[in-house]
C-alpha cells in the first residue's frame, strides 16, 4: 500500500515569504506544488496590475491603501450578475458590499479588515458540510454575491503523513481523496453550463485551503421548500424534477455521475428553479467500465452501493432522482429506519409503500425508478419521456447540451492542455489516448454514418450494438446496463476523454464569444473535412497528489477512487470568463419550458413593480427581505424563556457543545464495508482526520449523520467553535440582551415566488409573529439572536424532536420522519455508511443528536398583506432539521 503523498512539500515556511511576492492568489510556497497555478498568475493581467499587497486570499486583512485599480484582474471577470448595493436586497447574510470597490478602500478603519479570497470579499457561513464551509462572498468590483465553499487541504507537514498506523494512514488518505474530490469538483463545476446547474466561477487554491466560488442561489434549499409546503402538489414536482431531470441528461450526456442527488443538494434560485449542487462526489464514467466508489447520501443511495456492487454510473443517480421525486410528492423518505442496519435492508428490499394520494402516472414511474435491481431500472429516456413527466408540457425536458461536431484529428493542443483535474494524465497521455478512440473503428463508422439524435436505424444499432459488445467481453464483470449499452448519439457519452474534450472546447469558444449557443441544438448530419478549430483559454491547474494504489477492490473493502484512468492526477483551475450574454440566457430558461407548471405564478404574475431598481438580475420577481431589525450588528439575544432556564447566549452554549451535525454525504463510503461494520464499536481515533467539525461531530455522535469526508482537524473543539463563530456572524462575547419589540423595524416589501403556504404565512402583524417566534423558541430551548430580517439560531437537542405535539396538529402539509422520543433515546439521522463504520446499530439510543443551526427569516407579502416565516438552513442534520421546522410552523400557528 503506497502510503507517500506525491507532490506535496512543506510550505509553512516561506508562507509570509510567498504572501507578499504574490500579489492576488497568493500561493504560499515559491516551489509551491502548484506550479502550474503560480505561473498562470504570474503570467496574468491581475499580476501585472496589482501592488503585492493588494489581497490576501488567506484571510489576512484587506489593505486600505490599495487602489482601485488594482481590485481584481480584468480576466477573471466574473461578473455576469452585478448585484445591486440595495438595502432592500435579498438576504445578504450580513455582509454589505458596496458595488464600487472604492468604496471598500475609502475607509481605513479597522472595522473594513475583510477577510478576501481573490477578487471576492468573505462574508458569513452559510452551509456547512461534509466537505468544510461554504461561506456567502461578495465581488470587490461588481458586488456580485457568490458562495464560496472552503476545503481544507492536506497539511504535508502532518503527522499523519509520517505515522504508520493502519488508523493515520487511512486518515492520510482520506485527506489525499478529500482534495482528489474538490479538484475534481473544481475542474467540472467550471466547465459544465446549465441552466439548473451551479457553475462555478473562480476558483483559488492557498497553501491550506480551496476555494471554489460558485454563483449564489438565493431561492434557499428544496429542503426548507418541503419544510414550507409540505409535500408538493405533483403539477409543482413535475416542474423541479423536469429540471432535475434535464440537468441529469445533460451529465449523463456528458459522462458524467454526480452520485449524490439528494434534496440538500438541490437549491432554488430566485427565479423560482433548480440548481443542483455539490459535485464532490461525481465522477466521470464510461459505459464499458465500473465505478466501484460506493457513495452517497444513505436516503437517497441505491441499493447496489449498499452491497458494493461495481455500477456504470447514471443508474445510481437515476434511484436518486427517485427518491427526490418521491420526497417530492410525498414530504418524506421512502425508506427510513432508526436502526442502521434496518434501513440499509429496506432500501435492499425497495419495499415502496405509495400513498393513496399519488396519481397513478406518479406511482407508474417511481416504480419505474425505484427498482433495486439496476438492469432493470428504467433509463432516463424512458424516465424523460414518462407520461408523467410530459403531463401539460410539449415534450421531455431538453438537455441544453449544444449542437456538436464530431471531432477529426488532429487534436487541438489548446484543448488538450486544459483537460486538467479529471486524472487524464498528462496531454502527450490524453493526446494518445483521444486519438485512439477517435480512431477507433466504431467511432469512425458512427462519424461516417452520420450523427442521430433520435430513433436508430438498425442497421446503426447493429454498428453500436457490436462495438459495445466487443468491448464489454473484454472489459465488464457484469451484464451491461441495457440502457446504456447502445449509443443513440456519438455526443451521448460515448467516452469521457470525448466528453471532457467537447466541454474544454464550448468553454473555450465561450469565452472568445462572449456567448453560449447551448439552446440551439441542430443535429448534425455531416462530417467536417476538418479539424474543430478552438481557442485556447487559460486553465491551469497545479499538479494534484497521486492516488495511493490501496484503492478499493471490487469487494469494496479498501479505500478506493474510480478508475477511469488510473494514471496521475492533476489539479484544475479554471478562471471562467462570464458574460452578460451568458447571464441572458441562464436568467430565463424557463422560458423554454413552454408549459411550466409554475408554482410561483401565483405571485409572479401580479407584481412586477418595486423592485430594486437598481438591480441587474434578471429574475422576474425578486426575493426581498429586510431587516424588522436594526442594520448594525445587534447583540446576542436571550430566549425569552418561559421555562425558568436562564437565558444563554451562544458563547456559554457553544464552549460546552459547539458541535455541529450535519446529513453529509459519504465521501468514499463502502456500504458493504457498513454492513461489516454494524456491529463494530465507535472509535473516536478513527474519526477526526480532515474533516470538518461538522462532519466529526456526525462521526463520533451520529451514525446516520456522519460523512466519509477526509481531511484531518486537530482540535475538533476549537474547529467546531470556530464553526459556530463564523456560522452566527459575529463574536459570541457578548451576553444575551434582549431587544424590545419596538426595535422592530416596519418589515419592507417581500416578493417571494410562491415561497410561502398557508403554512407560513399569516395575517398576523409583525410584531405578533415576533412575539410567537420568540415564545416558541423559549419553548423548545433555542437560542438564538437577531440578525438582519430574523433571527440566527442554534439548536442543540437534549433528546428528540417531537415532530408535532398533540395539541397543536400541523397546518403545515408535512410529514416528518418518524423520530420517537420515547425511551430518551436520539435521534438517529439521515446519513450514512461511516456512521456505520464506527457506530453500533441496534443501540440507537446511545446516539447523541446532532446541533442544528439555522435562519428564520420573517418577511412581507406586500399585495397579499401577509406576513410569514421563511427558514434557511446552516448546518445539522437535514432530517432533524425538518422536524424541528416543522415543531416550529406548529407551535406558531401562523
Ligand atoms: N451556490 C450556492 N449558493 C447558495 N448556497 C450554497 C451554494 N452552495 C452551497 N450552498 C450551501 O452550503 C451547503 C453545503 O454545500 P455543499 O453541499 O456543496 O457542501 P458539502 O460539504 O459538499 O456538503 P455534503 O456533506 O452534504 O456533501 C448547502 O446545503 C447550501 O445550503
């Protein structure tokens, strides 16, 4: 087992040294293992427009005498949505950014030391997960809101790296996989372009962190969308999940799994659509190889993960997909357990009970997804072209994938060198091995034949049928996934080198354009004479650790990564370019969803007026919330408790438990290793390496909650504090002061895109919903303090969440997992097989559940004259979550 971390020297000490030769990404270390990346700044526009002390991407304060000029290179402009400098905007977790950067400099107070990643100013935590931080940013120059995820990287200098033990070399490792991860994320997030997809815009790497920074969804989770609504009516589903389903043929099309579709990782935006997020977990696949990474999200996770079977890819995400629609339809899980072990046998089983409410199309094609055994799940055609899912619309929803060429040799160099992060290995490598396959008899004959998007002759299934043949007697184990073993499309994932290659290029031509023909989608009948002609764009990405070769074996016993390749990996780094063009066409797409079964039009069709004016942002309608509260920073504020418990602010709670849980995914789980594992014993040694607070509290306190992601903290206390700090937005000092209700600040127009059901709106006045609000927070012991349009929470539970009390049935149309409180016992959550790597199923109850941080926002249906509560979730378990929600809505009685 190759224990050694490749490319990876010691950096602390040149880091003040290095801080001050780089001027805006500062890498720490001159012989800086990202060499690439170094010399990409070295040689950009930012570089020679910058003081050296313009920036420092690793937290240190921003400088004040820094001119404007030298805010920003002009390269990475990443500015297709300006935001306003409006008061009025929509949340903007704390932190006001004015739209010209001079702004920022023309204060030399101390109260302007920001913390600044590149050309964008941190503000607060606004998730946190298995993976680290992500915290909401603010441009220097534009003021466009993005959301920063943090990843810690590997420390070289770590002990772990030089122990021995079985437990710190898997924690070695599990760093090691963590950065292979968001180097992987990294690499997609920026070249994939999709409506319903969060793309990322910059992405920065520091001697101890990645920063990816993504375009801000502001519409909040799908997750406090159920909270809200309950289950959705199916005309509303059908809407999310074409686009959900749009966005995954638009992946699968491009060989690409994400492999944790879960209702967390599909946000809303303003403009009332999906945005997937969170690719730490997907991978490239090819139709004639296996996957033998078992992750995910446990709920949401097939059953042949769970019994490590080697899986193509798009069939996982397919029973994902499923449960997100059931969740959907029916407000809850399919299949749920306390029990670790139970749980992981009815997901085995896939046992689906179908509540009487669902309409027969409905229930026709979840059991057409939750198929257990993967041969015979149904694709995502038939999924597409579902009765169901074309109910009021025209047709499937479409790919958005655009109109592509086949591809000649010679090679585009310019394209082969950005083919980083993917573990391709080096362009001489790539070069050989795209040329091979273009080379290749079948896609030759494809090529000749001509290019077809829709039904095959058979003569050209024939063509496909033998070439998959062909290659799956050599290369694949088990029987072919049928819906994947014929091609109806050269451009169909027909091999990820071809994939990778095809979106190098649309990027690259994007950004000489300056536009992205993606909705135009022509099939191609011929065969150009020759080569597809590019435009090389800066991509450069520093070399990445190799993979140790203790990778898993198909029996999913070890640590393992997929293996597409096998060969050296490299880091990715893409500086996007983002035009307003681009933005036109992201900022509608709905438009092309002729019969949208909108949920929002409710709202949307009556008011357009008293927006921001000065807002650039496209959507149609426009999430205001604004502060009943005082703008400045106000104190911590005590429960106004009507148990007799004095009021604690979040600094005593947070010393003696500032653990933060969250349902994470499983970054490199092995369920079958989980079902060797239920009976194991919790080690805490085991638990900490690289990992976020969050995710070691999960470990160590939450079976069902914990992540396998990687990464080593020391002091998990601290970290988690730490945590708490950035979560809650400003110094937990201060003892709790409460604030009388005149403070309150007449609420200010909000227009939400049918954000609200009976469930969270009222007539009541503000003062009164204040009033509910805070005596219900006294009653269920949750601190909390106000912040700008509601109040910050922290939750942190001495048992289980009732999900209802009987006295008060919910209004809200919600179906909490069942969490029983009887016996004392915890929860038990929603995630996922490292849990079941260290914890005991079947004694449950020792279970401590996990804190629960969170927003609650009260705003203002001006028109309607309602006024109502809107939740956002920070971090904690989503299940536990929902609960406590959904206690909330009930207590209240809007
Ligand atoms: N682009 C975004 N806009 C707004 N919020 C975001 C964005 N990306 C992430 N978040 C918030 O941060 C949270 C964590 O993000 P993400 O799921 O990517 O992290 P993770 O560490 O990979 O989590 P997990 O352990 O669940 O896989 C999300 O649930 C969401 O609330």
């Amino acid at each position: 087992m190759d224990n050694h971390i490749h490319g990876v020297p010691a950096v602390s000490s040149k880091r003040a040294e290095a801080m001050s030769a780089l001027p805006k990404i500062k890498i720490s270390d001159p012989s800086n293992r990202h060499p690439n990346l170094i010399d990409a700044f070295m040689q950009s526009p930012s570089h020679q427009t910058q003081p050296k002390s313009s920036v420092d991407p690793v937290g240190l304060p921003f400088s004040p005498q820094v001119s404007s000029s030298a805010l920003g290179p002009k390269r990475s402009a990443s500015a297709r949505k300006p935001l306003p400098t409006s008061p009025n905007r929509s949340r903007d977790h704390g932190l006001r950014v004015p739209a010209s950067a001079a702004l920022i400099h023309s204060d030399d107070k101390s109260r302007e030391r920001r913390k600044v990643i590149g050309n964008y100013i941190l503000g607060k935590t606004i998730g946190a997960g298995s993976m680290g931080k992500v915290k909401v940013a603010h441009h220097i120059k534009t003021g466009e809101q993005v959301a920063i995820k943090i990843v810690l990287r590997q420390n070289p200098d770590s002990q772990k790296l030089k122990a021995t033990s079985q437990e710190a070399l898997k924690a070695a490792q599990s760093e090691k996989n963590r950065e292979i991860r968001t180097v992987r994320e990294a690499a997609l997030s920026t070249l994939l372009r999709h409506p319903y997809i969060c793309e990322a815009r910059d992405v920065y790497i520091t001697s101890s962190h990645y920063y990816i920074a993504f375009e801000f969804v502001d519409g909040g989770q799908m997750l406090d969308y159920i909270i809200s609504h309950g289950k959705l009516k199916e005309k509303q589903a059908r809407k999310f999940v074409r686009q959900i389903g749009s966005s995954l043929k638009y992946l699968h099309h491009n060989s690409i799994v994400h492999r944790d579709l879960k209702i967390e990782n599909i946000l809303i935006s303003k403009n009332g659509d999906i945005k997937i997020i969170d690719f730490g977990l997907s991978n490239l696949y090819m139709r004639q190889s296996r996957l033998r990474t078992f992750c995910g999200s446990l709920y949401f996770a097939a059953p042949e993960l769970l019994s490590a079977q080697p899986y193509i890819g798009p069939e996982v995400d397919i029973w994902s997909f499923g449960i997100v629609l059931y969740v959907l339809v029916c407000g809850k899980v399919p299949f749920d357990d306390q029990n670790m072990s139970a749980l992981h046998a009815k997901i085995k089983k896939g046992a689906v009970e179908y509540p009487a409410y669902l309409s027969g199309d409905c229930k026709s094609l979840l059991s057409r997804m939750l198929v257990t055994d993967p041969l015979k799940r149904a694709s995502l055609d038939e999924i597409l072209t579902h009765p169901w899912m074309n109910r009021s619309y025209d047709g499937p929803p479409p790919s958005f994938a655009p109109e592509r060429l086949p591809i000649t040799l010679p090679l585009d160099q310019s394209i082969i060198k950005e083919m980083n992060g993917f573990d391709f290995g080096p362009p001489e490598k790539i070069s050989r091995e795209l040329t091979k396959v273009i080379s290749s008899e079948a896609y030759q004959s494809l090529a000749k034949t001509g290019f077809y998007s829709g039904p095959i002759s058979a003569d050209k299934r024939k063509n496909f049928f033998e070439f998959r043949v062909r290659h799956a007697t050599q290369d694949i184990e088990n029987p072919i996934l049928p819906s994947l073993s014929i091609n109806s499309n050269i451009y169909d994932a027909f091999h990820p080198l071809i994939s990778i290659y095809y979106l190098v290029l649309e990027r690259q031509q994007y950004d000489k354009r300056g536009s992205w023909n993606r909705y135009v989608k022509t099939p191609v009948s011929s065969v150009p004479s020759s080569p597809i002609q590019t435009q090389s764009f800066s991509r450069s990405l520093p070399p990445m650790p190799e993979l140790s070769d203790n990778r898993i074996n198909s029996k999913g016993n070890e640590p393992n990564d997929d293996e597409l390749s096998g060969i050296t990996r490299k880091l990715s780094l893409i500086r996007g370019k983002h035009s307003p063009e681009t933005q036109s066409h992201f900022s509608s797409p709905s438009t092309l969803e002729k019969k949208s079964s909108s949920i929002f039009r409710r709202f949307s069709s009556r008011r357009k007026p008293n927006r921001s004016s000065s807002s650039t942002r496209s959507s149609s309608s426009t999430l205001q919330i604004s502060a009943p509260l005082e703008a400045t920073q106000s104190p911590v504020v005590p429960r106004a408790k009507s148990s007799s418990k004095p009021p604690i602010s979040y600094k005593n709670k947070a010393g003696n438990s500032g653990n933060i849980g969250r349902s994470t995914s499983v970054r490199e789980g092995r369920y079958a290793g989980v079902d060797k594992m239920l009976n194991s014993p919790i080690n805490d040694n085991t638990l900490t390496s690289g990992v976020p607070p969050a995710v070691q509290h999960n470990r160590l306190l939450n079976p069902r909650g914990a992540s396998l992601g990687r990464g080593t903290v020391a002091d998990a206390t601290f970290k988690q504090k730490q945590v708490l700090n950035d979560t809650m937005g400003q110094s937990l000092g201060k003892h709790a002061e409460a604030k009388s209700q005149e403070k309150i600040d007449p609420i200010k127009p909000v227009f939400l895109k049918g954000l609200f059901s009976v469930s969270t709106t009222s007539t009541k006045n503000t003062e009164s919903i204040q009033r509910d609000l805070i005596r219900v927070m006294g009653l269920l012991d949750i601190e909390y303090k106000e912040i700008k349009g509601g109040y910050s929470c922290i939750y942190r539970p001495q048992g289980n969440i009732p999900s209802t009390l009987p006295s008060t049935p919910s209004k809200a149309n919600f179906n909490a997992p069942r969490r029983h409180p009887s016996n004392g016992s915890n929860f038990s959550t929603d995630s996922y097989g490292l849990v079941a790597d260290n914890a005991q199923v079947g004694n449950t109850e020792n279970l401590v559940p996990s804190v629960l941080t969170f927003e609650i926002y009260i705003v203002k249906v001006p028109i309607l004259s309602l006024r109502g509560v809107s939740f956002h979730r920070i971090s904690g378990n989503s299940w536990q979550y929902k609960t406590l929600a959904s206690r909330i809505l009930n207590e209240l009685k809007l």
